[in-house]
C-alpha cells in the first residue's frame, strides 16, 4: 500500500472529482454544510456513516438529516478541496467508544447493532476511523452503513423492485451506451469499487414509478422508467483521456429513504485512483434530477 500521506491528497481530492470540469446533464449540489452542533437534536435529527472496504473498520461520517434535509456530515470549506476542514465534526458525537450504530444493509433494513471497540483518528481529514463489532453475531460487509441509535430516523419498506429480463436488458444497454468503460480498460477499475460486484440496481418512487442506477468506471447515470423505455435524469460521466488509472469510479452501496419523505435516496461509493475512496448521497429534487447532497470526507483505510 502506498504511503498515507499520498492517499491523503485523493482523499481530498475526492470532491475535486465531481467538479463541474466532468460531463453531466445534473448539476452537482454539493455544497458546504452550515456548521452545527451535532450533539443536540437526536430526537430530529439522523446521523450515518459510511460503508468501508474494510468491512469492519474504517467508518467516517457520511450523513446528517435535519428538518427533512440531507446534508454533509462534516462541513466542508467554502474552498473545499484545496483548504482541509478543521476538524471531522464533534469526537462526542462521531468518535464514541461503546457508542452505538444500527446496521442497515443495501436497502436500508436494520440488520443488527454495531458498537464502536476502536477508532484511529487520521490527521489529514481529521477523522475518526471507526471500528465497530455487530450485535447479534453477524457479518459487516462492504455495502454496511450505519445510523446512530439515538437517530429519529426509521426504517421504511425496501424500494427494491424485481425488472423482467428484458428491462433489465434495456436499462443494461442504456448503461453500456452512456457510462462505457471499455476504452478506460483494467487501470480504472480501483480494489474499492470491485470491492462491489453489482453494478445496477432497481428501485421505485413513492408514487410507484420505476428508477433504475447504473455504475461504471467512469461514471454513473439514473433513469426514470416511462412505459417500456428508460429515460435518464442524471449522468455523469469522468474524463480520463490517458490516465485512465486517475479517474474516479463508482458503485452503488445502497438505497433507502434517509430523510423520511417517501424518496429514497442513492449511496454511491466513489474512489479516485484507487487509493482514497468514500460515499456519496444522490438526492431527488422537485424537478425530479437527483444530485449529490452529501460527501463523506473520505478515507485512506483500503
């Protein structure tokens, strides 16, 4: 493994990567989260963690709901990436020994308690990287995201939706006819996204109607199913002209209604040349775009 303090660079420069330099059709709504003090509001108030590749160890914050808002967990600098944050939100409230997590699996459903036995604090995000053993006896893997159990949030019904074969070979083609990889070869392919063999997933709205995400190498679309055909509402796609091995790629991690309102929302990991990695939220908008709502400062845990 290449030395921390390289990782370190990707792992900051992880937003850089969804500047608006890339080709998208959404805008990208990352913005920097008002400072506030995590330790107050539980009973409105969510907070999530991230998945890690390390299954067990290496959580940072991923999430925070507020008044029905998904935003970051750690404010990031008006300057983000070029200026650090100063700090990886309150240590009471992200950095807890004995502090206590609900599992959720890829569709949001609670599959046990984590609890936090150690962390390793990184001085470049300022992070504590959580490690954290599941109750009852059970396996954390590297889709596992966590909300703290003092969190208003709840669990919903899964979103997922089972497609025929033959949609699902259509959305398959809108995929490989949007986001291809192929010209990126093996270089692109980073250990945390083949971490995660599924590249798709399937998933319906509140009101029923079909979506569908899809992940590459170089990128990820969302599509809203009309009749028999697929229409997209979100793609982005990286440049990578000839360094294919310095773009970031991505794969779903989960979905699930994080903020109550009946939309789910996307978890998508994303890793920049395969040495710093971390999640993102895709949120829906009135206008029906989903975009990225909240950032996860990353890790260099691989």
């Amino acid at each position: 493994m290449r030395s921390r303090r390289r990782a370190a660079v990707l792992a900051l420069g992880l937003a850089a990567a969804l500047s608006p330099r890339t080709s998208s059709t959404a805008a990208v709504n990352a913005k920097p989260a008002a400072r506030a003090d995590d330790r107050t509001g539980p009973a409105t108030t969510a907070f999530f963690l991230a998945s890690s590749t390390r299954l067990s160890a290496g959580h940072v914050p991923l999430a925070v709901v507020r008044n029905g808002q998904v935003g970051d967990a750690v404010p990031r600098p008006a300057r983000w990436p070029a200026v650090r944050p100063h700090d990886c939100g309150p240590p009471n409230r992200w950095a807890v020994i004995g502090s206590r997590w609900r599992a959720l699996d890829e569709w949001g459903q609670i599959v046990g308690t984590g609890v936090v036995r150690a962390r390793s604090v990184y001085d470049v995000t300022r992070c504590a990287e959580l490690t954290l053993s599941l109750s009852p006896a059970g396996k954390i893997d590297g889709r596992t995201l966590f909300v703290s159990e003092d969190s208003a949030w709840r669990s919903s019904p899964s979103p997922a939706f089972s497609p025929s074969e033959t949609v699902r070979e259509s959305f398959q083609a809108l995929v490989d006819g949007t986001i291809d990889d192929h010209r990126a070869g093996r270089a692109a392919l980073h250990l945390q996204c083949a971490a995660i063999k599924e590249r798709v997933q399937f998933f319906a709205g509140p009101a029923g109607e079909r979506y569908a995400v899809g992940t590459s190498n170089v990128g990820y679309l969302v599509a809203r199913m009309e009749g028999e055909r697929w229409t997209p509402v979100t793609t982005r796609v990286e440049p990578y002209r000839s360094h294919p091995e310095a773009v970031t790629c991505y794969r779903p991690v989960a979905i699930f209604d994080m903020n109550q309102d009946g939309v789910p929302e996307i978890v998508l990991r994303q890793s920049a040349a395969g040495e710093a990695w971390g999640d993102l939220v895709l949120g829906r908008d009135p206008p029906g775009r989903w975009s990225v709502v909240a950032m996860s400062p990353g890790t260099a845990a691989i």
